[in-house]
C-alpha cells in the first residue's frame, strides 16, 4: 500500500476504531452493580433532580456529570445504564483524539495511536465507569490536539475548540491543572532540548545569539503586531468561552432563593455575583485536590504505589506498556531528529506515572488513565513502525522482489499483531466485561469498594419492595445516621455538645457512606430512609412494618425474630462487607409471582441467625 493510498485511509480508519470503542463500551454497560463511587454520586444527582439545589463539593470531583447526567436521567431514566452512558461515549470518541496530531505523525502511527486509545484494557474498563477520569483524559487531550492545530495551521477556530475542551476539562476533575502542569513541563525539556543542540561548527553562544535576533526582528515588524493584535482579541475571547463554561457548570443551584445560575434569567444582573460564586468554588475546588494527601510519607506512598502501578500496568496494559518503552527508545536514540510531539508525550507519560504514585491518597487503578492516554503516542509510533515494515514486506513479497528478510519482517509483523490482538482481548474480557472480579491475591483492576456482583438480584428484589410498599427502609447498627435529611453531606468529624453526664455526641453522617451504592438505588425507588442506633428505637419503627431493615451480618444476631420477612445475605464490597437484607414478604411475594403460588424456601424466611 502506497503512502499516499494510507493518507486517504487515515480518518475512515479511525472513524472504524471509534465505532467499535463506543460499541465496545455500550455492551452490558447497565450489567454491573453501581461501585462506591457510582452511588454516591448517582444519589447526588437523584436529590438536585429532585429538589434543584445543588453546590459544588470537591470530595465528589467536577460538576459536570451532575448538570449532564441530570439531563440524561430526565430523558432515560435513573438507571446503571443511563449515569455510565456519558462516559462511555466521550471514551468511545477517544481513539478520534490522534487525528488531530496527523501533522506530526505518519498515517499508521494515527492510526495505532486511536486503536491503543480504543482497546487498553484499563481505558475500556473505566470508560463502562462513571467516573471523571476518562472524562477529564479526553477533554484535555482534544484540548491540546487542538492547540496543536492552531499552531500548524494558525485557524482561530482552533483556538475556541481548546479553550471550549479544556474548560469541559475543568469542569470533570480538578486534576485537569496536572495536565496543565505536565504540557508545561514537558514543553520546558523540548525547549531546552531545541535549545542547546548546537550545530558542530558553531558554539552555542553563537547559535542562540542568532536564533534570538531572528525573533526580535520577526516580533518587530509591522505584520508581526498586526498579527499579535489579532491574535490577542481572538485569546480574550476564547478566555472568556473557557470562564463561561466554569461558570455554567460550577454556579450553584439554589432553586430559586439565593446567587443561583438559575436566577441569572430573570436577574441578570446577579451575573457578577454568580460568576465569583462559580469562579471561587471552581478555585478551591483545586487547592483541596492538590492538598490532598493520605497518612503516608511521600517516600512511603512513592514506594508502596508506584511498584504498584507498575506491577497493574504490567498485567492489564501490557501492549501500551511496552510499545511505549519501545517508541520513546526509538525516536530517542534512532531517528535522526526527534519529533517533538512524541518526545513531549513520552516525557508527560513517563513523569505521571511517579507523579500520581505521590499524588494518591487511596490504591486504585483509575489513575493510571491519566498515564496511559499520552503513552498511547510513543507507543503508537513503535506500534506504526512494525505495521509500516510488515505492509511494506507484503508487497515486496507479492511483487516477488523481497526474499527471506521480506517474509521474516511480513511474519514477525503478524505475530506481534496477533499477539497484541489476542492479549488485550483476553485483558478486556476479564476486567471490563467481567461485571466484578472478585481476586484478591494482589492488586486488581477491579477497585475494591465495587459490589460483589450478587448483590445485583437482592437489589432488584428491595427496589421492587420499596416500590410495592412504598418504604420505608430501616438502616441498623453501623448503617444508622443521626440526620437523615444531611445524609450526603461528607462528615467533617463527630459534633458534640455538653449535656447533663457529660459531652454528647448530636451527628454523624459518616456510616451513611458504609451504606453505599444503596442509597442510589433506595432514592430512585422513592423510599424514605430511617436509622435505628439501638434496640429501643428498632423496635418503634418496626411496629410500622418497614419494607426492608438492614444490618450488618455480625449485628443480624440483635434482632428480633423477623417473622413475616425474607432474609438475604450479600456482599457489599468485593468481597467483604457481609450485610443483611430483611424484606417484607408479602412484597417479595408479589414481585417474585404475582399469581401469589411463590413459595419461600425454610431458610430464606424468618428468624435473627444465620440462614
């Protein structure tokens, strides 16, 4: 296949890979019991859908999955399927990001580079998450690809789809400014790099005396300030694009009362007040983040996560992992002039990887998207390289003027295709499409506050109970709170009072989130939750014959005797966390056979021990 015939193919090709990523993405995406992270926020969006108020809180990350997945759940339906459908979509069009560095890649390499983005075990894996990092990933590598635009082309349209993604970039997760920081740094090493490579004849003193002069005369000229001028009208105004979507996003909802975004319509002159508002919350948001840190020294976290990071790379992202390696050592120490782009990226990839070892306050594998998207181009390039020389051996083969070395180089090609092929299918197939993978010998890519997957029928049967009876569910022991109507809130630590013996304890919102990913699905149900600390105060809510209690499995033994209500036993981690479910059951009765012939097993009904 001739150069020119790959150019031609280069945009169908990645528009190919970028189907299938969404499809890929689409399949069984409601399958998977909602993670941790997936409730909380669900429920977050639940109760600003239901009452319009709504502020920004940094524990939860950006804004942007709250006003969008609003929209969503107001079309489709609060469902696992609708809160991961944005996700998966924006992570489908990732793979579309490498055409926007055609510029400075060959057409095989823009293609590798979207087939890396569309099959990594890890991106696929938190693309089916509704989480903000394959959110945040994608927004700002399209804001950079279109800054590289810019520069190649110097269309200003490019400069409003920069400031347009990378303010959509701002609004998912603070760690957006890394991204910033890292572009900064590796353009830093690029410059120095451009710098001091001297030409052999000339010292260097000489060769940046000239390089300067060539740039005051250009910065002098009449055109050049003609050109600055407009330039600078065209950054303002994309500025003001990119603020204007912090302010749509981070503005608080007060429905009605208050500085709200909503009340911008019919008081517009509000606005000042709504864009500081925004403007402060989208900039403490930040200094929370990167104040962040768990109890662990910095040489404790770097020694304990990024061995950690590695060994996952290792098992779930081998084929970026090591064409990475591959492309950055090639171009580095082989091409006769490194091309920037993919320098830069090696070097924003390569310093991620310690970077987000130090910047963890928790283990989880979804930091490492942040680290595989701009790996994807290094190794894109080695991944390009081994697709050019195998094509180019096809057809010296079939023009009969290869000889050996035409077929080793054809049959190598081919073996390290398959086997990539057949590795990230396996890796994907055992992560994303394996709705919980309940491992724990190490570390997995399965993070460990996700939901044993047999919690999904349990779930089905309390919604379906809540929903016949209307409520409501009683929350025991651990489970309880003291202010059902802050449940959400994070606990800033337990608040007490002076009372007649002594300090009393007045609230404790903090169990509300061992409870979790319940309350998403006890919300959309439209039950009202209740909390019983003790005994005395279960007892008083069960006169009232709730839907469902539960506790958890050591406590299920304080009961008393549940007659008239099924007993499960579930897992609420993966695994851990053993909790039970009692549900009333003549509601169990209806939602199992309407006809009223269901008939419960001995050990699923009754009683405080274990079934």
């Amino acid at each position: 296949m001739a150069r020119g015939s790959r150019d031609d193919h280069t945009l169908p090709a990645l528009l190919a890979i970028a189907a299938l990523a969404v499809a890929v993405r689409l399949a069984f995406l409601g399958e998977r019991v909602a993670h941790w992270d997936e409730g909380r926020v669900g429920y977050d969006i639940l109760r600003y859908g239901a009452t319009g108020l709504w502020e920004y809180r940094p524990i939860v990350h950006g804004p942007f999955l709250v006003h969008v997945n609003d929209l969503v759940f107001a079309l489709l339906g609060p469902t696992d399927f609708a809160m991961r459908l944005v996700v998966a979509g924006v992570g489908g069009l990732l793979p579309l990001a490498a055409w926007l560095f055609r510029d400075h890649l060959r057409p095989l390499e823009v293609v590798s580079v979207g087939a890396l983005l569309a099959a990594s075990p890890i991106l696929v894996y938190y693309s089916r998450f509704m989480r903000n990092d394959v959110l945040v990933a994608t927004f700002m590598l399209f804001a950079l690809g279109m800054a590289v635009r810019l520069s190649v082309t110097g269309r200003t349209r490019y400069l409003y789809a920069a400031a347009l993604c990378s303010g959509l970039g701002f609004t998912t997760k603070e760690n957006a400014v890394v991204y910033v920081v890292c572009w900064l740094g590796a353009g830093a090493l690029l410059l120095d790099t451009a710098l001091f490579r001297p030409d052999a004849a000339r010292p260097t003193r000489a060769l940046l005396r000239d390089r300067f002069a060539r740039a005051r005369d250009r910065i002098r000229s009449a055109e050049a300030r003609r050109r600055a001028g407009c330039y600078a009208g065209h950054l303002l105004l994309a500025t003001a694009l990119f603020v204007a979507v912090l302010v749509v996003f981070y503005a608080p909802r007060t429905a009605g009362t208050g500085v709200g975004f909503e009340r911008l319509a019919s008081r517009p002159g509000l606005l000042p007040a709504v864009t500081e508002r925004a403007l402060s919350d989208f900039w403490s948001g930040i200094a929370d983040w990167g104040g962040k840190s768990g109890e662990e020294s910095i040489v404790e976290r770097l020694t304990d996560y990024l061995p950690r990071f590695l060994g996952a790379l290792v098992e779930y992202a081998p084929a970026i992992s090591v064409l990475a390696v591959a492309g950055t050592l090639g171009e580095r120490y082989f091409a006769d002039r490194p091309r920037p782009i993919v320098m830069g990226f090696a070097y924003w990839g390569l310093v991620s990887l310690p970077g987000y070892a130090l910047a963890m306050d928790i283990w989880a594998t979804w930091a490492l998207v942040h680290v595989l998207v701009p790996l994807a181009i290094p190794a894109g390039v080695a991944l390009g390289w081994i697709l050019e020389t195998g094509l180019d051996a096809a057809r010296d083969l079939r023009a009969g003027t290869g000889g050996r070395r035409a077929g080793i180089d054809a049959a190598l090609a081919v073996a390290v295709v398959v086997l990539l092929l057949s590795s990230t299918v396996a890796v994907v197939g055992a992560t994303a499409f394996d709705p919980t993978n309940t491992r724990t010998d190490g570390d997995h890519v399965v993070q460990y506050a996700q939901p044993n997957q047999e919690l999904r029928a349990p779930l089905e049967d309390l919604e379906a109970v809540l929903e016949e009876t209307g409520g409501p569910i009683v929350y025991y022991g651990e489970y309880a709170i003291d202010n059902e109507s802050a449940a959400h809130r994070p606990p800033v630590g337990d608040r007490w009072t002076e009372g007649e013996d002594g300090p009393v304890k007045v609230e404790d919102n903090g169990n509300w989130y061992s409870r979790l990913p319940l309350p998403w699905y006890v919300e959309r149900s439209g039950a009202e939750p209740a909390s019983a600390h003790d005994r005395e105060e279960l007892d008083a809510l069960l006169a009232e014959e709730p839907a469902a209690v539960v506790v958890r499995a050591d406590r299920a033994g304080e009961l008393p005797a549940m007659a008239g209500y099924v007993r499960t036993t579930v897992e609420m981690r993966s695994p851990g966390d053993e909790t039970v479910f009692y549900l009333r059951e003549d509601a169990v009765r209806a939602h199992a056979d309407p006809a009223g012939e269901w008939t419960p097993a001995a050990s699923e009904t009754g009683g405080n021990g274990n079934p």
